[in-house]
C-alpha cells in the first residue's frame, strides 16, 4: 500500500486534534493508503520533542525549513498561528508537496491569492481546515441541495457564537490584529462564510457593521472609526450577503456572547424545503418539505449515521465529534491525493473566503454595499 508522510507545522491545539485525526482517518474508511504521522514541527526543539512524544509522532524538528526540503515528505500540514501559513506554505509547495492548511488561510487576501495561485501552477493538492462543513448533517444538506429535494436555495441565516472574549487569557496571538489578523469576522465568521458557500453558492456582495470591545469588562462596544485605528480585532459583527444565484443571507459572529461555548448554527430556506442545524446537536438536524400532507407539515428531527455522507456508526447517537469531523476532511485530502477525487475546500475557495472576510470589514465602514471579486481562475 502507498504510504503518505506528514510533516505537521505547529503542534498547538490545532495540531493536537489533527493528530487524533490522522489516526481516525484511515481506520475509518479505506483510503488507498497509509498515513504516517513522520515528523512534528515546532518553535523549539524541547517544545517540539515534548509534543511530538505526547502527540504519536515518529520524530520531531525545530526547523520547518529542513522538514520541508526532505524528499520522504509527502504532505506538509500546516498548525501554526495565520501569520506564517503563506511562506511555509509557498516553500511547501515549491518543494513539490501536498498542502493542508488550518484555516484562516491567512491574514491578508493578497498572500492568499498568491498561495493559491501557487498551487494551481504546481497541481498539488490542496485544503483548508474549514472542518465544520464536513460534519454529515451539513454534508447531507448539500447533499439534499444537489438532488433537488429541497428545491432552490432561496435564503440563509448563520450564527458563529463564543465567550471567549470573556476569558481572563487575552487569547495570545489571536487578540491583535498583526498576528490575529480579523477576530470574529476571520476567526470564526470564516467557518460559517465557507458553509455558506459550501451549501449556496458564491457570495457576490456584503453590507456590514463590525464592533471591537472597550478591554475594561462592563464598557461595551468602541465605535467603528475607534475600532480601526486601534490593534483591537473585530469582536462581533453583523453582515447581509447576496449569493450569486440571488440567494440572500444573514450572518451574526461574536467572541462576546455569554454562555456560548461553540455555537455554530444556520437555518436555510429553499423553494421545497428548509434545514436547520446546531453545531451543539450535530448528530441531528431538523427539515421540513413543503410538498408533506397538510396534516404533516413541519419540521421533524434526521439522527445522522453511517447512511449520511461521512457517518461512521450504524447506529444514530454515539457520537460525531471534532475528531471524527477533522478526520473526514482528512480522508477527502488523502483520497484527493491517491486516486484523484475533488476535494475542498481548497486553497482557491479558501482565498475566496478570505476575499469575503475583508470585504466585511471594508463594508463595515463604507456605509454601503461591498462587492466581493470573483474566485481566482474566474474572470476577475
Ligand atoms: P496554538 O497557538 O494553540 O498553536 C500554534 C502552534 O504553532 C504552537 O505550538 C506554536 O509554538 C507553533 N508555532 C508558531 N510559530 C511556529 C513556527 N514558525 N514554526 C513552528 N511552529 C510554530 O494555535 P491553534 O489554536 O492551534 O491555531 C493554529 C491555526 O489553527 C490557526 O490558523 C487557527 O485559526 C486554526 N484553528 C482552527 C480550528 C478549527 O476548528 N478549524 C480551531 C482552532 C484553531
Ligand atoms: C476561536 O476561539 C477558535 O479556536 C477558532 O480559531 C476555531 O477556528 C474554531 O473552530 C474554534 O474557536
């Protein structure tokens, strides 16, 4: 059997649940190959020894550099915070291979433009960590989309919800802008942005209000042009969108919202039905048909299992967590690699991700309609 050896970049909290994943991934499903879990990457070698023996790694190296350049290398999985994703990318790439991504692809749109653009000229395979897509409630209701059971998508409304800008830790590199790049806009509001695009269609333009919070903890929000001028990130934001096929959308995002741990959830109305899912009972999600008996209209509970794309057990309620989710997408990157199957999101729908993120915080403080441009490979 072919073997694939991963160098994972950043063994932090991301880089713990893809190594969970990366030993989900293969039992899970037959993938045409093995995963071997060959050499951790991190700031130091003590600080990278200690993380690869905690985290089942073969060897570890403080020099991503080095790990790149080896030719036993098959895939270079990228965990560090967004600021250094583009050049260990690029080098990766040039290196001649496979890239996965933690998401936000970047802080800036132009560095992901160029990674993707990279990509495509060297035809390695490409993904980001936009892990929550994979979920099979989600990955379902696309499925339904595409057979036409739900008609056409007519209109969306997201949530992206979290406390932790209550925490007493300022969240390290996520609280300013120079490292962090956008809060909850790029943070978090990315997620919600690529299942949007993932079960809509393109986004073509957004209005929006974003707000950064006063640091002293009963002060609210600072007013926009506060906001800008400082290093705070976005906390909480509120945007309209319309998608290309004239679907239109509703999106909310907030780090401040108390008593919300990971609140990820949309409910979506199309022309023969409607869906609604809640991150926090993702084994499920509720559908209603307009074509039901009158007496049965409603919406009504679907317990996912092995039936819906990516389930793992027969039996519906023994759990779908992050792993298994992380471990899906894994599965689609590896098959990509292997035999050649579509897999996404990848490094151009990242990048167009990233397009829709700015136009956000543009639309923020424009005071009108931003328009966002189209994927690389369209006619931009
Ligand atoms: P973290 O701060 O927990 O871990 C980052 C790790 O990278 C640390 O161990 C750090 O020492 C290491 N690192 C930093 N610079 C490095 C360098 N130049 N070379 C080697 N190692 C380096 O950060 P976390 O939470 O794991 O986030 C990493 C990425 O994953 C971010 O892009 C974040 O947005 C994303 N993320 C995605 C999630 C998802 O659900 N898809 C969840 C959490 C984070
Ligand atoms: C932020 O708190 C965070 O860790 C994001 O960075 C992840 O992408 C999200 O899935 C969980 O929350």
């Amino acid at each position: 059997m072919k073997e694939l050896r991963v160098a994972l970049i950043g063994g932090g909290f991301m880089g713990k649940a893809h190594s969970l994943a990366y030993a989900v991934a293969p039992i899970a499903a037959n993938l045409g190959a093995s995963v071997i879990k060959e050499v951790l990457v991190d700031a130091t070698p003590e600080l990278a020894g200690r993380l690869a023996g905690e985290l089942g790694w073969n060897s570890s190296s403080a020099d991503w550099r080095e790990v790149i350049a080896r030719p036993d290398i098959d895939i270079v999985d990228i965990c560090t915070p967004p600021q250094f994703h583009e050049e260990i990318a690029l080098a990766a790439i040039a290196a001649g291979k496979h890239v996965f991504c933690e998401k936000p692809i970047t802080n800036r749109v132009e560095e992901a433009v160029r990674m993707a653009e990279a990509a495509r000229a060297a035809g390695v395979v490409t993904q980001v960590g936009f892990n929550y897509r994979h979920t099979p409630a989600i990955a379902y209701t696309k499925q339904l989309l595409e057979e036409g059971r739900l008609g056409v998508p007519l209109q969306f409304r997201a949530s992206y919800l979290q406390e932790t800008g209550f925490a007493a830790d300022p969240n390290r590199w996520r609280a300013t802008k120079a490292t962090g790049g956008s809060g909850a806009v790029g943070d978090i509001g990315s997620h919600i942005i690529d299942i949007a695009e993932y079960l809509f269609g393109d986004i073509v333009k957004v209005a929006a209000r974003a707000r950064a919070k006063r640091p002293t903890p009963e002060a609210g929000w600072l007013d926009d042009t506060e906001r800008i001028d400082s290093d705070l990130i976005d906390d909480g934001a509120v945007w309209l969108a319309e998608f290309s096929n004239g679907g239109i959308g509703t999106f909310a995002v907030s780090s401040f919202a108390s008593g919300r741990m990971n609140r990820v959830a949309f409910e979506l109305d199309a022309s023969l039905g409607a869906v609604e899912f809640d991150w926090n009972s993702r084994e499920e999600f509720r559908v209603s048909y307009t074509d039901e008996a009158p007496d049965q209209r409603g919406f009504r509970t679907v317990h996912t299992n092995d039936k819906h794309p990516g389930g793992m057990w027969r039996i519906a309620g023994l759990g779908t967590g992050y792993v298994e989710v992380s471990a899906i997408q894994f599965q689609k990157f590896v098959r990509a690699i292997v035999s050649g199957e579509p897999t996404a999101p990848d490094f151009e729908d990242a990048a167009h991700i990233q397009e829709i993120v700015e136009a956000v915080l543009e639309a923020t403080v424009s005071d009108s309609w931003v328009d966002v441009p189209a994927r690389i490979g369209v006619a931009r």
